[in-house]
C-alpha cells in the first residue's frame, strides 16, 4: 500500500470507486513491514475504524507479522512518519481484532485460490520469517533508539546511469542483507491463462529455491505474461541467475529515480537483457521522471533495437 501518501492520493480514490460499485478485496497482500509497502496500511486502517462502509471491504488480509504479541506503541517523531516496526505492530492488532483466522504464517511452498486466481507463494521460507521474528522479539523493547534503526535497508547513493548496458559485470551478485526485505511475501498469480510473478521486496535465493522445488530451471523456464521486480528494480535483489529461469517479455518497475537509493539500478536492465538472450523486452515504469529517461541515454540507438519503454501515468492499464 505504499507510502501513507500513496493510499492518501492514489488508493483511497480507488477503495471508493470499489465499494460504489458493491465489490470487495478479495485479498490485500500486505508484503513486508518496510514504510515504502506497508505506511499506507496505516491510513486505511484509520479510516476504516472512522468509517463503517469500509469495514467489510477487504476479504482476506494477507500478512505475516513480526511479532504475535501486544507491544508498545510509539513513533519516530522524525517527519510524523511511523517506522515499520510501529506500522506493522498497528496493523497486526488490527487483523488480530476484526479477522485473527487471516494471521496464519504465510511462507514459500503454500499456495491457495482467491476467487479462481491461484496463488502460488515463493517467499518467504521458514528461515527467512524466523530471522524477522528474532530481530523484533518481544526481548526487545521498542524505545526511540531503536525506532532509528529499524526497517531502514542499505542501498547506493548515486545512480548508475551513466555506465553503458555493456559494460557492467552482470556476473558479480552481491544480494540484499535485509532481514526485513528477505521476509518479503512474493507470489505467483495465475488467472485465465495468464502468469505474474510479483516478487515484491524478495531475495532471489529464497525465489530461486522456491521456482526450483516447482520444477523450473534454466533448462525448464518459468514462462510468466508479466514480472514485477523485485525491490524497485535493486541490483541486490535481481540476479542474473534468476532471470535465467524465466522466460517473460514485459517487466514492471516501481520506481521514480529519484529515491535515495537512486533505484531502480540500471544493471538490473543488462541483466534482464542478458537473460533474455536479446529477445525484445518491454520495460514499464510506473513513474514518468526525467532520471529514468536519462537512464538510457548513454545507449539510446542500442536500447532502441531491443527495448520498448513505457512511462505509465496514473490509473494507466498495462494489457497483457
């Protein structure tokens, strides 16, 4: 649910355009407890509490909390903002009142029907969940210096974008330490024929291991209509080795450039490029920003013989 903003200016609108139209969520995948997927939760929890129309509208709450007890509350002062550990804990006491059969571990190797789409879950595993539940034990009390610490990932600061697709050693891999992003729900959805493989915040290893159990290796491709990166397109968090197990032309990125871990990285692209064997992609950017136009200028003749870019504006469809 993104940034509280992000409900605040976008999905708010959206939630009442379904309940006018006498609909529910069928589910809302709440995937990890950093700010950037869960802030919004928050937001839409208040509202529902204020507002009795709301309070049927979501079917099924998909979650995995850090914690399964009563904690503390308290706030990082800093902006006004709610760190993810506060977001998460708010919106485990919430599920645990109003839909506490929706609180079963949700881990790798599951997989269930939400009004005829299957889910398949990649991530977490067991161990992944674990490390997160051991970071937030209730041995820990909550105060204000951990509320500095928490839920914050380690990233670049300064943008790749002036190295040429060429020349970047896709090879290397160093993945992504975060214990919060490793706990990352990722899933595949498949509906009438078609497959989207929403790796949300994940570590290919764990993704990996997963499409591995499912039978799908490099010889045997995972064939997927649709792959949303994964962590915004971080370079820590899509290897070379698991796009080599998929098989798939369109790859969505949920990412301005102008974050301050200058995501997505562009190395992600010559690994996707790479992979591909130099079938054409299409990339979808779900933000119209000038850095990520600027992204590809170093190979613009290149880019344009194997790479179709889309800038989406807001509420703009993607047809598979």
């Amino acid at each position: 649910m993104g940034y509280s903003k992000t409900y605040t200016q976008v999905l708010k609108g959206v939630i009442s355009n379904i309940i006018g139209s006498s609909e529910q969520i069928d589910a809302l995948f709440l995937s990890h407890i950093h700010d950037d997927h869960i802030g919004g939760a928050i937001k839409f929890i208040k509202d529902i509490q204020k507002d009795c129309a709301l309070r049927n509208v979501v079917s099924r709450w998909i979650y995995n909390p850090p914690r399964k007890y009563d904690v503390e509350q308290t706030s990082d002062n800093k902006n006004g903002v709610p760190c993810g550990i506060v977001s998460g804990d708010k919106v485990y006491e919430y599920i645990q009142l109003h839909s506490p059969l929706d609180l079963c571990d949700i881990i790798e190797g599951m997989s269930f029907s939400i009004d005829g789409m299957m889910v398949t879950i990649l991530s977490p595993d067991e161990s992944k969940l674990n490390l997160l539940r051991e970071k937030y034990s209730n041995n820990r009390p909550l105060c204000k210096s951990e509320t500095n610490e928490v839920s914050v990932e380690a990233g670049n600061v300064v943008d790749d974008y002036a190295t040429l697709l060429n020349d970047f050693n896709i090879e290397y891999f160093q993945e992504d330490t975060s214990i919060e992003n490793a706990s990352s729900i990722a899933a595949l959805f498949e509906y009438v024929g078609k497959r989207i493989l929403w790796l949300s915040d994940s570590v290919p290893s764990v993704i990996m291991h997963s499409l591995s159990k499912l039978g799908y290796s490099e010889a045997n491709k995972l064939h997927c209509d649709a792959v949303l990166l994964s962590h915004h397109g971080s370079v820590a968090n899509n290897s070379l080795a698991l796009f080599k197990m998929i098989q798939c032309e369109k790859y969505i990125i949920s990412a301005d450039g102008i974050n301050r871990h200058c995501l997505p990285n562009k190395e992600t692209i010559a690994r996707i490029i790479s992979a591909s064997s130099e079938q054409h992609i299409t990339l979808y950017f779900n933000y119209d920003d000038g850095r990520l136009v600027r992204m590809f200028k170093p190979d613009e003749e290149y880019v344009k013989s194997i790479i179709d870019i889309h800038y989406l504006h807001d509420m703009e469809a993607i047809d598979f």
